[in-house]
C-alpha cells in the first residue's frame, strides 16, 4: 500500500517530482511565535516538558510554511536527565550536565528502562500531535545517538572537540562502553515509546560523529546506531530511521547498509552530487543546503537550493538543510527556500 503522504513515499525509496520538505530546529528562536511560547513557558526545559506548549511550537512552522514533516519538540539531553544526570540551560552559552566519568557516578544512574516517567510529557506531546497535525504532514519522533549523548554526559557541556569524551574513552574504556551501553539502551526503550504514541518516523541525531577517527567512527557512531535500528526494526519493522552522522565526510559511503536504516541524512561537508551518486543508490537520502542561506537569502539561496534539488533528482531525496537552522535565520529566507523547492 503507498502512503500518500510525501516524506513517507520518499522513505519509502520513490523518486517523487517534488522532493518534500522539512528542516532541522524548524521550531526555533528565529521564529517571533516560538519566543513568545517560549517566555510563556518560563524557560527551555520548561517549554520541552510540557506537552501542550510543546505540541504548539511544533506546530508553528507547520501552519507558518506547511512543512511536509513535523519535529517533535523536545532535546536530545533529556534522556541523560531521563537516567539521572543534572540537566540546565546557560542563557546564551548552551547546555550544562551534571558529569558521568567513573563507575561510581555511572552506577547512579538509574536503569535504562526506568526513565519513562521523567519522559512522559513528551509521549504526550507526541499524543497530541498526531491528533492536531495535518492529514498530510508526516510526524518524525527523534533522539541522539549514543556517542554525541555521550560527549555531553561526559564534559558537562558541548565541546568544540569533544576532547573529554575522548580521553575517557583512551583512558577508561570499561567505563566509557558501559556508559555507551546505558545510553543505547534507554535510547531503544525511549524512541519505541515515541513510535507506539504515534512517531512515524524516528531520526537519530550523531551530530559529532565526524571526530570519531579510525575503527572508532564504525564502533562508536554506525555501531550503535545500526543497534538501535535492529531493536526499532524489530518491534516496529514499519517505521522509517533517518540517521545522521555529521561530518562522516567519504565514510558516508554504504551508510545505508552499515546502519540499516530507510535515509541518511548528510551535512553540507558533502556536495549533493557526491552523495546523489555514492548514497541514493542504497536508499532515501535527506539534505543539505547550507544552514547560513537563511540568514544571507538571495540569489544565491535560490541558485543552491535548484543545485542541490537536481543534484538529487534521479532517485528518493528528502530537502533540508545540512544542520539546524540558526537563530539570526530570517523567516523570509526560509519561505524563499520552500518556494525554490516546489516551483522550481
Ligand atoms: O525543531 C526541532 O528541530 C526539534 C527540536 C530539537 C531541539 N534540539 C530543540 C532545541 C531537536 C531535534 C534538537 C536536537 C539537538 N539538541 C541536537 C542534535 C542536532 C544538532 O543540532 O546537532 C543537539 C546536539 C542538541 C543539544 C542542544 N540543545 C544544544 C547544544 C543546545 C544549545 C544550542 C542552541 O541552539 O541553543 C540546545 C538547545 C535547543 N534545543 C534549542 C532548541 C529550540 C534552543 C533553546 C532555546 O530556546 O533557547
């Protein structure tokens, strides 16, 4: 049976005339609605656990430019806050954790089936939102991976390098892999509750996998990941996984396979024409103009947005950018986007 609706159809592996669209932190702080919700809610984490607001600013891009897919709204932080880890946000700097570096900390932790009550509101927002979305627009559940949750359980904080998760993996491997194991774990338990309240679609989100050298990329980001979508595949072998390993650069190549996963999603460190010919070959691929076109617009914009949709125009191919939209983004910007992608 063909599902009508686009993003599924291109999951699917079908060359679609238009490619569907969505975009990464398409709700977000570049959109007037989302930081009026936001003030309303209180703060960040305030806003991601409670389930009415949440459903609302997922909601917003949709009725704003009729995305083709909607992100549920919520981090890829509260599920080390889900196992136990301290969890806030520093105005203008990012996230801050509680840190896991020894067997006695990591022991603390709770178990990895045990962190559905802390997520219950975002099984909810999901609930709502497969009530309230259009009939059309396609709802995509997400977590991180195990190695990009990992670098911030590890440092406290996001790393330019991710050097600390590093080190305790040179320096401490027992440690580092049962803290892999813990998070891959709760990550399965976590995504498969999105899916039975109603995800569609999950995304797995390795937004450092690219510093991950030698056997470590295959052991430490498509490993994992190719775990969590066997469990998925197994429970619900009907739901689509998108993953992302950013910045894989040439170890993109046979991703499909490696993972098991329906779509790769790729950074803009690859140009579409390379990853049109090395990927679409091994299924769905998603990306990826270059996220600062939303702020700069323009012909420019216009010219490498129709690049990148002929580039990808011979086999299934799902538009994006190739890393969240930034908030000095300008909402024009993205509706000239949208509007290059479906006239042409
Ligand atoms: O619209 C959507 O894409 C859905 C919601 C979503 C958010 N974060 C909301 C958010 C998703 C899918 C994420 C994923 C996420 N979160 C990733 C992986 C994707 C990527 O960007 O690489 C990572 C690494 C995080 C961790 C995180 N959350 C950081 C480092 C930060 C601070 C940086 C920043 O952009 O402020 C966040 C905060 C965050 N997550 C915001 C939003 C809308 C901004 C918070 C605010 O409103 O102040």
């Amino acid at each position: 049976m063909t599902s009508q609706k686009t993003i599924l159809r291109a999951l699917a592996g079908e060359t679609l005339p238009t490619p569907p669209i969505w975009m990464m932190r398409q709700a977000g702080r570049y959109l007037p609605e989302y930081r009026a919700t936001r003030a309303e809610a209180g703060d960040f984490l305030k806003l991601c656990y409670n389930p009415d607001l949440a459903a609302e600013v997922t909601l917003q891009p949709i009725r704003r430019y009729g995305f083709d897919a909607a992100i549920l709204f919520a981090d890829i932080l509260l599920v080390p806050q889900a196992l136990g880890a301290d969890l806030w946000f520093v105005t203008g700097e990012g996230p801050r954790l509680s840190t896991i570096t020894t067997q006695a900390e990591l022991d603390k932790l709770v178990p990895a089936d045990a962190i559905h009550d802390h997520l219950s509101p975002v099984y909810e927002t999901v609930k709502i939102l497969s009530k309230e979305l259009p009939s059309e627009t396609t709802l995509i559940g997400f977590a991180g991976a195990p190695w990009t949750v990992a670098t911030y359980m590890v440092a406290g904080r996001g790393t330019p390098d991710q050097g600390p998760a590093h080190a305790l993996k040179a320096e401490n491997r027992a440690v580092f892999d049962s803290l892999m194991d813990r998070i891959t774990e709760a990550t399965i338990h976590y995504m498969s509750k999105q899916i039975e309240a109603g995800a569609e679609v999950v995304k797995i989100f390795d937004s450092w996998a690219g510093s991950l050298q030698g056997a470590d990329f295959m052991d430490y980001s498509i490993k994992p990941m190719a775990r969590i979508t066997a469990a998925l595949k197994d429970k619900h072998p009907n739901v689509p996984v998108i993953a992302f390993p950013r910045g894989a650069g040439e170890r993109y190549t046979g991703a499909h396979a490696a993972i098991g996963a329906d779509c790769i999603a790729v950074d803009d460190g690859v140009s579409a024409e390379w990853a049109a010919e090395t990927l679409q070959t091994g299924g769905c691929v998603q990306g990826n103009l270059k996220s600062s076109h939303m702020v700069t617009g323009g012909d420019e914009l216009v010219s490498e947005t129709r690049r990148i949709v002929q580039a990808f125009s011979k086999g299934p191919h799902i538009f994006n950018l190739g890393h969240g939209i930034t908030p000095d983004a300008d909402p024009e910007n993205v509706q000239l986007m949208i509007d290059t992608v479906r006239n042409g």
